[in-house]
C-alpha cells in the first residue's frame, strides 16, 4: 500500500491522521474543501510526500482517485448540531457523496476503503449495566447519527460483492490538541471554560460517553490499513479504550484533579437521548489497538496550551463546527 486518500484531512482528526500517514512512509493526497481554512496543514503542505487537492466530495470529477491505492473517508458535516443545522450539505455529503465515492472505489478497484463512523450510532443504552458491542443494536437518535448508520448499511451490504477491503471504524467522542482545534466537543470545552475562569455548567452529569484522544483515533485508521484483509473487510470495529468510558460527573472530577477546585454546577436533565458506555476488546484482541493517551492527558495539555497562549482565543468561531 502507497498513497492513501484522505478525505477531510484538513479536519480536526484528518490533520492529524496525515502526519501519522506521512511518518510512517505514506505518500498522501487530501481531498477537503477546506470548511475551516487549510492552515492545519501548514508545516506539511511543501513535504514532497503530501498532495493536496481543494475540492468538494459532491462533485464528480474523481480525478483525485488516480493512483491511489487506500482511502480513509473523514469528510462529513460533522456532529449533531451542525447536521441539524446544515441539513441539506449533510444528506448531501455524509450520504450521497460517500455512496457515489464508495462506488467509484470499488469501480477503480481502490484496495481499501475505511470509514470514520461514530459510537454515536448507538444512541441510548437500554440496560445500564451492560457495555455496548460491535453487535448491539444501532439506535441512532439524531440526523447525523442516522446518515452514518445508513452508510454504515450500505458499506456492509456491498463489500462483499466488490474487491476493496472496507472497514468501518465507530470512533468515541474525541478530544485533545490537534492542528485544527475544535472546542465544540464535551472534553476541550469544558477545560476550555475552566481555563478561562468560567464556572462548569454540566447538563446531565449521569450520561455516559466513551472518550478517545485525537491521536489515538487517527492512529487506528493507519493501524486499520496495516492489517491482513482478513481481519478487516466486512467488519466494525469500535475505537477507543473500555477504561474510558465517562459521565459527565467523572469529566468534571477529573479537571478539578488536574486544574484544582473549580464552581461546577450542575443541572437536571433527563432527557439527553444519548446515553451509551461501550466495550472495546475487538479491536485490541484484534487489531492489537491499545490507546497512548486517556482523558486527564487531554485536560493537562489543553490547559496548559490556553495558559501559555499557544492558543490565544479559544472561544473563537472557527473553533466550533456550528
Ligand atoms: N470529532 C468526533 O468526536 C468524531 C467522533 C466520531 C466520528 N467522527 C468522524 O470523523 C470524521 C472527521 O471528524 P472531525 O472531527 O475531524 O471533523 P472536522 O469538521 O474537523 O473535519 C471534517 C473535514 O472534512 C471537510 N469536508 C466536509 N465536507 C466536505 C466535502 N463535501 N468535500 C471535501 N471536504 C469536506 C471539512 O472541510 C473538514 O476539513 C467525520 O466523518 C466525523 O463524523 C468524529
């Protein structure tokens, strides 16, 4: 396998999955338009290694397909309230477009496909006391968590009848530092408004979330590609760490143990509909994914990069996928 495709590799995790692809002696070609500007892609962009192609998946000149040989699909409307708000860019791209790339792949004879789908297909959990598995039921409670299911069937009920290796990998709720920063996701807000001096304000401190470092998640989609097709075609893997599972409560027990004593209140909410705690061993029995990084990491090195200034305006748009 050389050149891989990466499709939103200017985003928060597919900047950081082209380093990853890069270091490890990948030739790399992004696909992105470029939503939140191409800046995370800076001190890449001249690497002989890395090609970059500004163009909307919608469209369908796949002139960006030639020569390639894997492609890791990020490029979405990503999150629930930015798939509510842009609606019609999401049935667009999270759904037609990833169709029509997806048939193009396998009319090319691409060898690998590898989806970035989301643990949020799960929705809410019906026995609390159980972990969530790869074969549990998908009960997705918002748009975008049911264009991703819809391309998740999709994905499973065509591989088999082409040659690409297609692998679809259901990512935790992601955080941590990133070329492309993002502080409209629970872990990096909540440290972000600490760091600021804000009070915590938590809705629903019992909900449950898995939570995986950005790196981590970029890392499995290089590890996904290294692997004997036998062991990924056809199949779902869950990524992240069972250990890191976490409600709201335990998210904000952990900023007051790494930043100190901090106003948390904390409001009633019962009716978040999602709600899940999910087991990861078939990706590490599997796949030998193990996890470099775990939530207080996160806090510590988003903390410290707003203390020195490294990110001067946290609260900034640009920062928020809505
Ligand atoms: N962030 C999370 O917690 C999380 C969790 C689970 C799954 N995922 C999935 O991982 C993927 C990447 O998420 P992210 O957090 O990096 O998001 P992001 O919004 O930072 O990155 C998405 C990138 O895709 C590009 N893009 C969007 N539509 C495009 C189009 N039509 N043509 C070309 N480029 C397009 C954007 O310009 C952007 O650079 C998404 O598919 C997302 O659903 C993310």
């Amino acid at each position: 396998m050389e050149k891989v495709l990466v499709t939103g590799g200017a985003g928060y995790i597919g900047s950081v999955l082209v380093r990853i692809l890069l270091a490890k002696g990948y030739k790399v070609r992004v696909v992105d338009y470029l939503a939140f500007g191409g800046e995370s892609l800076l001190d890449v962009f001249s690497n002989p290694n890395l090609e970059m192609v500004r163009a909307d998946i919608r469209e369908k000149n796949y002139d960006y397909l030639n020569g390639i040989d894997a492609v890791c699909h990020l490029a979405a409307i990503v999150g629930d309230p930015a798939c509510k708000k842009f609606a019609k860019d999401a049935q667009e791209i999270n759904s037609e477009a990833s169709i029509a790339l997806y048939a193009e792949c396998c009319k090319r004879k691409i060898k690998r496909f590898v989806f970035a789908s989301t643990c949020s297909n799960y929705g809410k959990m019906t026995d609390s006391s159980q972990f969530l598995t790869e074969t549990s039921e998908l009960r997705p409670v918002s748009f975008y968590a049911e264009l991703k299911v819809a391309f998740e069937k999709h994905l499973l009920a065509n591989y088999s009848k082409h040659e690409v290796t297609t692998t679809i990998l259901r990512f935790s709720t992601v955080y941590g530092l990133a070329p492309r920063m993002r502080f409209d996701l629970t872990v990096n807000e909540f440290t972000r408004d600490v760091t600021a001096g804000k009070e915590l304000v938590i809705y629903g401190e019992q909900f449950w979330r898995p939570y995986c470092h950005v790196y981590d998640l970029a890392n499995s989609m290089a590890l996904t590609l290294d692997k004997d097709k036998a062991l990924v075609n056809g199949e779902v893997f869950n990524v992240g760490d069972t250990s890191e599972n976490y409600n709201k409560k335990m998210l904000a027990e952990n900023i007051q143990n790494v930043i100190g004593s901090i106003p948390v209140k904390f409001v009633p909410q019962t009716d978040d509909p999602r709600d899940y705690r999910v087991d990861f061993s078939k990706i590490k029995n599997k796949l030998g994914f193990t996890i470099t990084k775990k939530v207080p990491d996160g806090i510590r090195e988003i903390n410290n990069a707003i203390k020195l200034g490294i990110i001067s305006n946290p609260f900034s748009e640009k920062y928020s996928n809505i």
